[in-house]
C-alpha cells in the first residue's frame, strides 16, 4: 500500500533530492508539495517546486506558504549553502505552470479533510505552514496520519547543531513554530541531526547518480556542486550529510531507523535559540514543561548503508 503525503519544504539542494526521491518511489503517493522560506525566500523556492514539477511530469500540486517565521526576526536565505536560487545557482527557466491558490497551510487542512486518516506530512523545512494549519484547525491532529520531520538535533553521537552550536537550521529558522508541532496531540517522528549526520553522500556517490539516474541524476548532480564546495569548504569533507532525503527513507522504510519515545520541547530565545529538547527518562520534578505535552519519537541511529542502498535503488527508476 502507498503512503499518500504532503511533503512541506524550502527547494533547496538537499530538498530537490528529497522531493525526486519522493516521486520516484513506489511505496509513495506524493499528493502535494507546500513552500516555506527557508533556504530560498518564498517566491524562490515556490519557484523551485513548480520548476521540479513541470521539468520531471509530476502530478501532484503545488502551494506557496509561509514567506516569515511566526515571532521571531527571518534569519534570511541560506545562500551561502544553496546558492542565490536555491539550486546552486544552475540557470533554470521560469515555470509556466501556477501554484494552487490557496495558502500552503490552507491546502494542508483541506487535503487534510478531504481524506481523514491518509495523509502523512513530511516537513522538511521551517515549520510554520504547519503551525499555522494547527492554529487554523487543530482539529487536524486527529485526521493526519503521521507527520515526520528533517529538523532539530538532539545530541545523540555529539550531533547537536549545524546553523548554531546548538540548533539546526529547520528548527532555527522558526523556533516557535517548531515548538508548537512539536507538542500537538499527533504522532510526530523526528529525523533530525542524530542520524542525518550519520549518513553521507560521497562525491563518487553523486557521481553514480549522475550515471544511472537519467535526466534526474544529471541535475541531482549539477545543483550539488554548489552544495558540496560548501561542504568542502566548511567541513573539507568531499560529499554532504543526507538531511532531507532521510526523511523520506523514514516514511518508505522505517526500520532503517531506531528511535526514542518521549516529548520534546524547543528553546525559543536567547543563545541557545533552536535548541530541541526531548524528554526521554520518566523522571519527576517540582516544575516540568514536558509533563503534559505528548510522546514523539525521535530518530537516533540509521543503518546508513541501507539507506544509500534503497536512495540509489529508487532514483535508478529515473534511469
Ligand atoms: C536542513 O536545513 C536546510 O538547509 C536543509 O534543506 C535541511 O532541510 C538541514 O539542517
Ligand atoms: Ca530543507
């Protein structure tokens, strides 16, 4: 059986690849993609979305969301990682199709609605069309199926940052609405640092896409080349971690993954700003901000190898 989901994300590298991953799987219904800020500002990356559409045949539809965080001050494009378009700065023509109508957390609920129990939100940028399609109808915890996140790092195997010391960069950008689907009465599973630091795209890896993934690999391998000189030049490693895609190996395949129960809360101000806390050991205390708030899962340890196997596997229907 399928997974029908809405697959929220700021196109974005490492997106793009997670977005094609999405569409080329079997075990996957790709209903809609919603647009946030994030790596791109909102026009950029809704830009980027209905490109990937119309360039690769998708089906599905595609919304514009979120333009700014909920409270705090937008941190900006990070154009530094994915270049000035979102894409590495490869030339891309301007698409000819449109995005829906509706704002992207106005077509969540709807989707939402319309099929009670199906669809699974795979969020893999700042969380605010989320937050905002709770604060609209939380009556939605009750009809998603399942939402899973790329974001946040809980120190598991010394992973506790990217964008920050201490906060990833999906959790940064919108502490506040993070912290808000983070504590919703839905089941949430987190991807995040803990095993997306934990599984690496070499360079030759790329390199194998591009030869056996068709049109799809070829891209995948032209908008990477930005993204790995940043790696290179940040970390002098030749390859990049597997964020996004991560989660959606998660909803093809979940026991790729080992995860830990337990409700998590995110800091959202001051240094440690983006910080996402999960409260793992059934300890009692005068004052506890977890208490009442619900057991999500958290994802500490992948077998990374599976997961590049199952990646190559899957694009390779591109091929
Ligand atoms: C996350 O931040 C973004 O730059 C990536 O697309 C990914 O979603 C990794 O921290
Ligand atoms: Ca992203």
């Amino acid at each position: 059986m399928t997974t029908k989901i809405i697959l929220d994300t700021d196109p974005g590298i490492d997106d793009a690849m997670a977005i094609l991953f999405a569409e080329a799987s079997p075990e996957i219904e790709l209903v809609g993609l919603t647009c946030v800020f994030g790596n791109a500002d909102i026009d950029t990356s809704t830009r980027n979305a209905l490109y990937l559409k119309e360039r690769f045949g998708f089906q599905c539809d595609v919304a514009k969301g979120a333009s700014q965080p909920l409270e705090r001050p937008p941190v900006g494009a990070s154009v530094a990682v994915h270049g000035e378009n979102g894409f590495g700065d490869v030339a891309i023509t301007e698409p000819t199709i449109s995005a829906d109508p509706r704002p992207a957390h106005q077509y969540i609920i709807d989707s939402v609605k319309a099929a009670p129990g199906e669809i699974t939100l795979v969020a893999v940028g700042p969380l605010t069309n989320l937050a905002l399609a709770l604060q609209q109808a939380p009556e939605i915890t009750d009809l998603v199926k399942e939402v899973v996140i790329m974001g946040g790092a809980f120190g598991t195997h010394d992973h506790t940052g990217n964008v920050t010391p201490f906060a990833e960069a999906n959790v940064h950008d919108d502490p506040h609405a993070a912290d808000i689907v983070f504590t919703a009465a839905w089941p949430v599973t987190v991807v995040g640092l803990d095993v997306t630091h934990e599984a690496f795209f070499s360079n030759d890896y790329i390199d194998t896409l591009r030869d056996t993934c068709g049109e799809v690999g070829e891209f995948i391998w032209d908008i990477s080349r930005f993204y790995l000189d940043f790696y290179k030049a940040r970390m002098g490693v030749d390859g990049c971690f597997v964020h996004d895609p991560s989660a959606i190996a998660y909803v093809i395949d979940p026991s790729l993954f080992e995860v830990r129960k337990g409700p998590i809360r995110v800091v959202c101000d001051g240094p440690a700003e983006g910080l996402t806390l999960q409260k793992h050991k059934d300890t009692k205390h005068k004052t506890d901000d977890w208490a009442d708030k619900p057991a999500q899962s958290v994802a500490v340890k992948v077998n990374d190898q599976a997961l590049l196997d199952l990646y190559l596997d899957t694009m390779s229907r591109f091929g």
